[in-house]
C-alpha cells in the first residue's frame, strides 16, 4: 500500500470524508493523533524526494509552531534528521491537555 494510501484510512481523519494532503488541518490530526504505520507513511513522503515532499516537510514544520502536538520535538527531530534546518532555540507548540504514554 502506498503511504497515501495508508493515510486516506487513518482513523485519525475520523471528522473527515477524505483524506486531502493539502490540508493543514488532516496533517494535524495526522501528527496528533495518527497511528505509527500513519506516521511512517507521513515520513516516507517527507522522505520522497521533489518539491512536493519539501512542501510537506515546509509544513510540517510551520504546524508544529502554530499547532499544539504531543510529540513537536519527535517531529522536528525526524524533520532534520531529512535535512530540514530546525532552529532548536526556537520552542515549538506543545500540548498540554492528556498525558499519552
């Protein structure tokens, strides 16, 4: 299955008819509250190379400071870890709400 794929049946989309990679706000849930195969499939399009994988690393990366997310520097690391520059001084969103373990 195609990461694409794979994230149009995220159950993390469970307000949305269709998953639309386009939208800031399914990225979102994706990040807040995908599965780990709906992140590895996020990654592996991150990965890809291209414009549009840059776009999405670009992002990405603006959501994480806009968007509170349980896991910010989880993904800010996997975003360098692509070559994404990550400015570490700069502290991203956090959640605050329900502790996830």
């Amino acid at each position: 299955m195609n990461p694409a794929e794979i994230l149009s049946h995220s159950k993390a989309l469970w307000n949305m008819s269709r998953f639309d990679l386009g939208s800031d706000e399914a990225l979102s849930q994706i990040l807040d509250r995908g599965s780990l195969e709906d992140w590895s499939a996020l990654y592996a399009l991150m990965r890809s190379d291209g414009d549009e994988a840059l776009r999405l690393r670009e992002r990405v990366h603006g959501i994480l400071y806009r968007v509170p997310e349980p896991y910010p520097w989880f993904w800010l690391a996997a975003l360098s870890a692509l070559g994404h520059p990550v400015d570490w001084s700069l502290p991203p969103k956090r959640s605050v709400g329900e502790a996830r373990i």
